[in-house]
C-alpha cells in the first residue's frame, strides 16, 4: 500500500471550513484514498473515500490532486464534535482485489489530531 | 444492514491469565476480518485478517492468535497475558462490495 503523510495536528473554530491535507505520492492506479476518523474511545468511523474524482457526501468533501499524489479533507462547518484524529489511507478498492494483491497490511498511520475550538 | 458487534467493551485482566475476545459480523456473507490494537499513540496497528473460514494470517509477531471458527466470527486470544498486551483492540470487516472498513467499538483491554 501506498503510505500517507499527515500533519500531526490541526486547529479549527468552531463554524470554519477545515481542510486536512494528506499526501500520498506513491499511490497505484488502482488504489483509492479513504477517510476515517477516530473519536477518542471509540472504533474509527468511515467518512469518505475516492479515486480520482473530487467526492462529496453528508460529512465532508475530498478534494484529490490531478496527479492523484494528495488529497485534502473538508468539513465545510466545522462542530465540536468534530474534534477527532483523521487517517487518510490508500487502499484498493474492492475486498476480491485485496485478497488477489494479498494487501494485508492495512495499518492507519498517526492520523491528524483536529481540534475545533469554540 | 450490516451490523459488527465487538465483545467486551472494557476488560482488566492479571498478567498469565488467558484472554477471548469476540466479534461478530451480522448482515454480510464471507468478509474479510481484521483485528487491530492500538496501544500508545494513535496509530492502529494490524494483528490479524482473515479472507475465510480457518484462515488466519498474522501480521506481528506476538503473544496472541485469532481464530475464524464461524463465517461472520473473528476471536482474538492469549494463553498467557503481558502486560504489554494492554492496548485497545479493534474488530473491522470488509464485505464483497468493497469500498469501507467498518470497525467495532473496541475493547480496552488492561492487563495488570
């Protein structure tokens, strides 16, 4: 798999945009990125992943560089409860291909500890 | 839907006893299965995924085994706990559409 870097930190008030970048320059044609976070104590939460495209749902959008080699995190309001750490990963995208690739190694990185301040 | 149930929540357990640790996955057929622990930092680091029925691959070196008995269940044990053992272990599944890892709540294990 393809590894990520991070920022090990991030502020954001409460109401602002937060833009979280993740780098990924050696990322394969058929890996996506994906998005997760981690509220403290709990399992972390999918959020959103993409290929190549810029992606949009009900938490956040992706924003993925044309050369694919980074991607950027936006949650366009951002809340108190949005203080979490957020992992970017690269993975490819269905569990047959993961199998056939034998991509075991699914490991998150250190993440991003956000913290949005009231 | 497609639920995933992780088992205990919280456990503290003394230094040599053994360990089971259990996650089921309801809603899907032949996902693959992963056990992570995350111990200091916030890194998650992969013990254990299994692609079906009896098999198991391990990832680390370490005190612990899984075992896939069932389809939809994954169990983490130990014969004999370590203190370094303490962390907090999660559960995830993949299913055959792809796409997202869904993770379980979690177990904070303390060993004392």
């Amino acid at each position: 798999d393809a590894k990520t870097t991070q920022p090990t930190s991030m502020d954001c008030a409460e109401g602002r945009a937060a833009n979280l970048p993740c780098n990924h320059s050696t990322i394969s044609g058929n890996e996506y990125v994906y998005w997760y976070r981690q509220i403290h104590s709990q399992g972390p939460q999918y959020i959103i992943h993409g290929l190549k495209n810029n992606e949009t749902n009900e938490m956040a959008s992706l924003i993925i560089t044309e050369d694919r080699k980074s991607s950027t995190l936006i949650l366009p309001h951002a809340t108190l409860r949005d203080t979490a750490v957020y992992y970017c990963i690269v993975r490819v995208a269905t569990r047959t291909e993961e199998v056939a690739t034998s991509g075991s190694r699914l490991t998150f990185g250190e993440g991003t500890q956000l913290t949005v301040n009231p | 839907s497609q639920t995933i149930h992780q088992w205990p929540a919280t456990l503290v357990q003394p230094v040599g006893s053994p360990l089971s640790l259990e996650c089921t996955v309801e809603g899907t057929s032949n996902p693959n299965l992963y056990w992570y622990r995350q111990a200091a930092g916030r890194g998650l680091q992969l013990l254990f995924y299994s692609v079906g029925i009896g098999q198991i691959s391990s990832e680390v070196p370490q005190n612990l085994s899984a075992s896939r008995p069932q389809d939809r269940q994954f169990i983490l044990s130990s014969k004999k706990l370590l203190l370094s053992d303490s962390g907090f272990y999660l559960c995830a599944w993949r299913g055959s559409m792809g796409y997202g890892y869904t993770f379980g709540s979690g177990t904070r294990l303390t060993v004392v």
